[in-house]
C-alpha cells in the first residue's frame, strides 16, 4: 500500500514461477539494491533507478532454468503497480513526460502519459538476439507488463543504432528519464489533477 507520508508503495507478488518482494520511492536519490538473477536484467534496472532519481529495492527468485521470461515479466507487473500505488490519485504530477536520449550510436525517444490508459507503441529493432543473459524480446515483455499494472501510456522508438547492449540500455535509460519527468511535481496544477476529468 502507498505510504501516506510520501510516494512509497510496497509490492510483494509469489506465483509458481517467482517470487517477488518490491518497495520503491518515487521520491528518492536513486538508490537501490536489485537482484533477480539475471545480471544484465539487474544492471538494466539500476540505472533506470539512477537516471529516475528513484530508491529501489527488489528482490526476485524464479524459475530461472526455464529462461528469464517470468521473472522480467512479473518484475515489470511489480514495478507497474508499485508506480501504481505510489502515484496514488495522481495529484499535483506533470502527468507528462519525453525525451529523445543518446548512447553512442544509439538514439531513443520516449514518451509517457500517465492517464490510467495502458498502451504501449514500440518501435525498436534490435539486431542481436541477445544482451548478456538477457533475450533481446524481453525489453517488450517488460515495457507490456509494467505498462498493463501501472496505466501509464508509453511510446518507445529508436531513431538509431546498431549495438543491441547500447540500445537496450538507452532504452532503460530513457524510459527512467521520461518517468522521472511525468511524476514530477508540476506546482501549476496546485495540487489538482491534471485532466478535465477531475480523475486519473
């Protein structure tokens, strides 16, 4: 549950495939401590913390001879809820966010809208199958299913690149900027919400 005193939520998910135990703060320096068995998974997800500008702890045990498509998967529905929870009803936040980031040869625009509504528009092709341990398709399972859990609208594009490690890691990297942007406080809306709807 969100924390009332600040943007926190807490995620704890076990199934037969993993088990997962998440606090973040939306609010924090960018510290974490990451563990999910798949070390290229991992380094993804402490520089999303960093470039967030976000605290986040996980830790995650799952069926890893199978591959590591469960445990990106659910980690990407802990994260999306724990965001979720965290924004509670979205008060006072820009609700938006973008930036087009570079890594070497790599170039990434993102986007972000959180409206409640779950979409995710993917345009990046990835020419290695893999990155390290990690199965280059899993950068979209984990975009789908934290977009799924969290209503945040998403749209992911690469302007260029060849190296499939630098535009994964672009990506993350982006995706964290982009983020740390839409849930910002945005002190024109007062503390209202940011939709004519009077709801998100």
């Amino acid at each position: 549950m969100p924390d009332s005193a600040a943007r926190k939520a807490s995620v704890k998910r076990e199934t037969k495939e993993t088990r997962i135990d998440l606090e973040l703060d939306l609010d924090g320096t960018g510290k974490y401590s990451i563990s999910t068995g798949c070390g290229f998974f991992d380094h993804m997800l402490e520089l999303f913390t960093l470039h967030g500008k976000f605290d986040l702890n996980l830790m995650c045990e799952g069926d890893k001879h199978t591959g590591f498509h469960h445990i990106v998967e659910d980690c990407g529905i802990c994260l999306g809820r724990a965001f979720d929870e965290a924004l509670s009803d979205r008060r006072g936040i820009a609700r938006y966010g973008s930036v087009i980031l570079p890594m070497d040869e790599a170039l990434i625009l993102a986007a972000a809208d959180i409206c409640g509504r779950s979409f995710v528009g993917f345009d990046i092709s990835l020419p290695g199958e893999r990155a390290g341990d990690f199965d280059s398709e899993l950068l979209l399972e984990f975009l789908l299913s934290f977009s799924r859990s969290s209503g945040i609208t998403l749209h992911m594009r690469k302007l260029s690149g060849e190296n499939t490690h630098h535009i994964i890691e672009c990506a993350f990297k982006a995706l964290a900027r982009t983020l740390r942007a839409a849930v910002a406080e945005d002190t024109g809306f007062k503390g209202d919400i940011p939709s004519t709807k009077g709801t998100i």
